[in-house]
C-alpha cells in the first residue's frame, strides 16, 4: 500500500508543526507531500531547518517540499524570510536568508501521482488534459478563489484558508468538495491547526489524521449539515 501524506501552510508555526509530524509514519514507501508556505510566523527559521532536516534523513523523493507564495515573496525579496534579521541577536541572519533562499530556488511547483497534483494553490484547469504545459509559474502558487468541481484528478492544495473556501470562520479543517478538490489550509496563525491528509493512492481514499485515529474525508456539505 502506498501512502502519502500532505501538509501545507506551516508559516513558522514549528511547535505545531512537530504536533503534526509526531502523527505521520514515514515507515517503508510512504511519503509526505509539503504544500509550501513555510516561512512569515513566530519560528519561520526554525520550520526551514526541520524541513531540510527531514529532506537530509529521509531524501527529497520521500520528503517533498513544493513551492507557496510566501517563498516566492522571500526570493523577489519582497518580504524577508524572518523578522528575526532586524534584531541584534541574529547579527548573521543575512548569511541564514542567503543559505534558506538558496534552498528555495530549488523548491518544485508541483507533485503529482497518477490520480493526484500536489500544488500550494492550484493549476490552470481550463488547460484540461495540457494543465501541466498550461499553467504558469505564478498560478501554481497564487491562485485565486479557490477553484472546486469535477476535473481530470484530483488536486490536494493549500495556499487559502478553509474558513474562507467552507464559508464557516469556525473551520480550519480539510475541505472536500465532493468532486475533485482538497483544501488543507487550516490557517494556523490564527487556528493552531496544521491539518494533515493521508491518500491512500490504490485505493484513492482520503482520510485526516487526528490524535484519535485516521478518518475517512467525507464532502464538506455531508460533514457539516
């Protein structure tokens, strides 16, 4: 059985995001899918190094970081990576930048399967059958609203809080639209939650992984009314 598990929107949250790692088993062929959107929280260095942390033990085909926005504005230089650089405790946080940009610049946009794309936000589904040729660099980490409905696979995204796409500001949670899309952006700098979907890929199911146990994702609009 293959399984892969997805997180995604850390943003420097790093005590939640060993919460959720301490919940996921990188035993035999399984892996973990990172959405992006790493950095701009309370621990953004400290996210980076436990992600090149896990990318060193486990290697980048079983540990696979992808590319959000918020790394994207770190590269543009359009917002550093941490506040910490501006304070005289971290004298060599421009050395730091220097070595987690690098990193960055190698961060792929996008993981697929045969059923499933990983992406921070989502591809140009207009594109049909040619998303992959047809969507560009910024729409795989910008895109905007959150896109649901029937497509040819399924696309497990982040990048947009649930709360928003569900409607219901009480919701950090993974959203399923009942066709072909999974939001897993539990906003965590306002929530303290880090969703985490596991796919089992023969078999095509879903499920988040909770303390209790692993529970099979039903529709959003089953779930909840």
């Amino acid at each position: 059985m293959s399984i892969l598990y997805a997180i995604s929107d850390i943003h420097g949250c790093l005590i939640q995001f060993e919460e959720a790692l301490s919940l996921i088993d990188l035993s035999g062929d399984n892996k973990l899918v990172l959405l992006g959107d790493y950095i701009h929280g309370p621990e953004s260095y400290g996210v980076l190094d436990k992600i090149m942390d896990l990318e060193k033990r486990y290697g980048r085909d079983k540990v696979i970081a992808l590319a959000g926005n918020h790394e994207d504005m770190a590269l543009d230089g359009r917002w550093p990576i941490s506040s910490e650089r501006y304070t005289d405790d971290y004298a060599d946080c421009d050395m730091k930048e220097d070595r987690y940009l690098s990193w960055m610049q190698n961060l792929r946009r996008y993981y697929t399967t045969e059923r499933q794309i990983f992406c921070h936000a989502g591809v140009d589904e207009e594109a049909g059958e040619l998303w992959e040729w047809g969507t560009d660099d910024d729409t795989f980490v910008e895109k905007y609203p959150a896109e649901t409905g029937e497509f040819i696979m399924d696309i497990i995204a982040g990048h947009i809080g649930t709360a928003e796409i569900s409607g219901d500001p009480h919701f950090h949670d993974i959203y399923y639209d009942g066709a072909s899309h999974y939001y897993i952006d539990g906003t965590v700098l306002e929530s303290g939650v880090i969703p985490i979907l596991k796919v089992d890929t023969e078999k095509n199911k879903y499920y988040r992984v909770t303390e209790t146990g692993d529970w099979l994702i039903l529709p959003y609009e089953e779930e909840n009314y």
